[in-house]
C-alpha cells in the first residue's frame, strides 16, 4: 500500500538568528531616526542620516573600532544578511511605489515636452561622461573577471540616475510640491528613472549573460509593452480595484490594496527582465491618479514607509560602504574625478534642457539643483553593482559618496534658487489644494485645477 508522506516543513528561524534580526533592526531604525532628526535640524534631507547610519554601524566605523561586537551584529553569515535585505527591499518598493502617487499627472502632459528636454539631456550627458570615464580607470578599481566595457557602462548608468525618492522627499520638506519647477523636476525625474532602469537592466544582463540584439530588443519590447498596459488596460483596473476600498472608513482596506498592486507591479517588470522598482512606480502612479479619497486612505501607509521601512532601506545600503577605502590614494582621486563628473554632468544637462525650453535661468538653476539629488536610487544602482560583481568595495563607497553628497547639495540651492523664482497664482491655487488634502488648511479651499493634490 502506498503511503503518501508529506515533505518536512522547512526549518524554523532559529532563536538566535531572531534575536540578532531584531537587534539589527531596533538599532538600524534607533540610529537612523536620531541622525535623520538631527539632519533635518540641520537643514539636510533626512536620508543623509540615515546613510550616515550604516556608515557608523558598518566596516567604516563600528567594524573598524569595535570588530568583535560588529562582527556579532552584522555576522557575514548570508542567511542572516537576507533577513535584513529582504525587509530592505520591501522597504524600497513600498517607497518608490508611494512616491509614484505623489505626481501630478496633469501637469506632466501640460509640460511634457519640457520634461523630456530636461531628462534627456540631464541623462545623456552625464551617461556619456560617466562612460568616458570608467574607460580610463586605473584597471586596480575593476573586479576581476568583469569586462572593462560592462563596468564603464555601469558607472555611465550611475552618474545619469536620479532620485525621485529623495527629490520628492526634499521638494515636500521644502513646501515646494505645489511649484511648477518642483512638479517639473519630478516629471523629468521620473523619465529618467525609467530609461536609467532600463538601461541598468540591459546593464545587469551585460554582466551576467551578456548582451545581444535579440536580448536588447525583447528589452525595449517588454518595456513598451508594460508602459502600454499601463495606460490602456492598467489604469482603469488600478481605478476599479481602488475603488472597491473607497467606501471603507478604514484606511486598512485600501492599504493592504495598494500594497498587493504595488508589489504585483513589481514581481512583472522583475519577470519581464527589468528592474522591481520601475514596476511600483508605474503602479504607484496609477494608484495616485485614482483620486484624492484613496489618497487620504494612504496618509497611514505614507508614513510607515517613509518614518520605517524606507530608512531601514537606505542604513542597510550605508551598511556596505567601507570609508576606509578612501585613505587609499587611487580610491580617494577616484571618487573626486567621479563626483565632480556626477554633479557637473547632471546639473549641465538638466540646465541646458530647461534653457532649451525657453525657462528662465533661475529655473533652470533649480531644475539642476533637484535632478543632482541621486539618494536612494544611487544606492540601489551601486548595491545591484555590487551583488553582479560590477564593483569592487572600493567603488560601491565612491558612488555611495555621491548619493550622500548630491543629496546634501540639493537643498541650499533650492532655497538660493527658489527666492529668485515668483510664484504664480497656479501655484497658489495647487497649494491650496495640498494643504486641504493633507488637512493643514480649511476644507473649503477650492480644487487644484492641475490635478489630484499630494503632501
């Protein structure tokens, strides 16, 4: 007689891999809401703390001055580094995909053609420069076995992302949602996340299997595809789903909704070859555009992704960047060529594209200043870079520099642009909006003609 016996259950964590997960993440989160705080006091973006976290719990610091307690905290055992990896992923999707219903869709398509100006030259220049200049390093900062031309066109990828995560955080910090340059900004931010994650996609391939025309080309078909299902048959599914929720007085429902979308976004674009983040954000797009009830029922999950999960996210990254890497002249020499190349490729390019679209130079001064900001979505280039293999220790630290560096850079030239810029009655009509969303303002305030109002 045949018995049918059922297969083990997998092996449950054990006590102690918990209790070192648990104390990884109280004191991620302890450390990144204190240095976050104290950023913002100082006038930064939060995230600079947050990175700062992982510089200081890290090999840079802890690991350095205290190597038995880091070793015990942060093991190099992988199944423990997963643990934290993959609440850090989740994390990040949750934060693209909740920054994607911050957009102001129509304002996009009003200033397209702007936007596009400004992306385009504020990716290619800083793609070709960043290229040219990983074809000249010493071959000391290339892993061995990776080719020269994969990793030029990995560093090109770094230098031209930008951060729409940390722009839409530093734009709302700064009251600056409501702007014409702030939506500007996001819109042309969010081309570029599109084509930089494609175009690290096609990368990632270069790395592992190699590219091919059949294999670029299935890319930028599957790319297209995605985008035109979005607009065709995602949106008024996005619609019909969230609306299913919006009769609920609980915010649970639509969270628990727009989290499953989100991450559904996620698993096709990572099944179609590309990267999980440009999923959400599509979706968190479309969530944003399914009006401002859905909006308010977000307000709770806004704040668990942006006060939690997001900077556990981004002290992790700070987690793998060795500063003592630094002391090395070459490594040192390296991250300024590679700075100075981020900062001045991207500031040039977004300037001359809003120059080419006929705005006012203090416009496009401030259009630069928030494009430069790569924040967390240079992490996430320079942590892909690192699992392929693409970048030593040394050089995943030169481009975590630049994330901290950029985003740091971004706010004071905001502020030194912005009082050179009047604002206009538009402007005052979406603030109005924003304030009546988020409840900071009397409910009788008229509507944004330009859209759904955001934070």
């Amino acid at each position: 007689m045949n018995v049918n016996i059922l297969a083990a259950p997998a092996t449950p964590l054990g006590g102690h891999q918990l209790l070192i997960f648990l104390v990884q993440v109280a004191s991620l989160l302890l450390l990144a809401l204190c240095l976050g705080r104290l950023a913002e006091r100082l006038k930064m973006p939060a995230i600079v703390g947050e990175l700062l976290t992982g510089v200081i719990l890290g090999p840079s610091l802890l690991g350095h001055f205290a190597p038995g307690f880091s070793s015990w905290l942060f093991p190099a055992a992988p199944e423990q580094a997963h643990l934290l990896d993959a609440v850090g992923q989740i994390g990040v999707l949750l934060l693209v995909g909740v920054t994607g219903t911050h957009l102001d869709v129509a304002m996009l398509r009003r200033r397209s053609a702007s936007a596009l100006r400004v992306s385009l030259t504020g990716l290619l220049i800083p793609l070709a420069l960043g290229i040219a200049l990983g074809s000249t390093l010493p071959a000391s900062l290339i892993p061995g076995g990776t080719d020269r031309t994969v990793f030029a066109m990995f560093l090109g990828v770094a230098m031209c992302v930008s951060a729409i995560p940390v722009i839409a955080k530093t734009l709302s910090d700064m009251r600056l949602l409501h702007r014409d340059v702030g939506q500007l900004t996001l819109a042309a931010g969010t081309v570029d996340d599109a084509v930089g994650w494609f175009l690290l996609s096609v990368v990632s391939a270069a790395a592992t299997v190699g590219v091919t025309l059949l294999g670029v080309s299935l890319s930028v078909a599957y790319l297209v595809g995605f985008l035109a299902f979005a607009v065709v048959a995602g949106r008024p599914l996005v619609r019909r789903v969230m609306s299913l929720t919006a009769g609920s007085r609980e915010s649970g429902p639509a969270i628990a909704t727009a989290v499953v979308l989100v991450l559904l976004g996620a698993v096709t674009t990572h099944a179609l070859g590309m990267e999980p983040i440009f999923g959400a954000l599509v979706v968190g797009t479309l969530i944003g555009m399914t009006g401002t009830a859905t909006q308010k029922h977000l307000a709770p999950l806004r704040t668990m992704v942006l006060s939690v999960l997001a900077p556990i996210f981004i002290a992790t990254a700070g987690l793998r960047m060795d500063l003592t890497a630094l002391l090395q002249p070459a490594v040192a020499l390296t991250g300024l060529a590679v700075l100075a190349i981020a900062i001045l490729g991207k500031f040039a390019g977004a300037y001359l594209g809003a120059r080419l679209s006929r705005l006012g130079k203090w416009e496009a001064v401030a259009l630069g200043a928030g494009m430069n900001a790569r924040g967390v979505v240079e992490v996430i280039v320079a942590m892909t870079g690192l699992r392929l293999g693409v970048l030593t220790t040394a050089t995943y630290t030169v481009v975590i520099m630049v994330a901290l560096v950029t985003s740091l850079m971004a706010p004071p030239l905001l502020r030194v642009a912005m009082r050179h810029i009047t604002q206009s009655d538009e402007e005052l009509l979406r603030k109005a909006a924003h304030e009546s969303w988020a409840g900071m303002y009397d409910t009788t305030a008229q509507p944004s003609p330009t859209g759904p109002a955001h934070p």
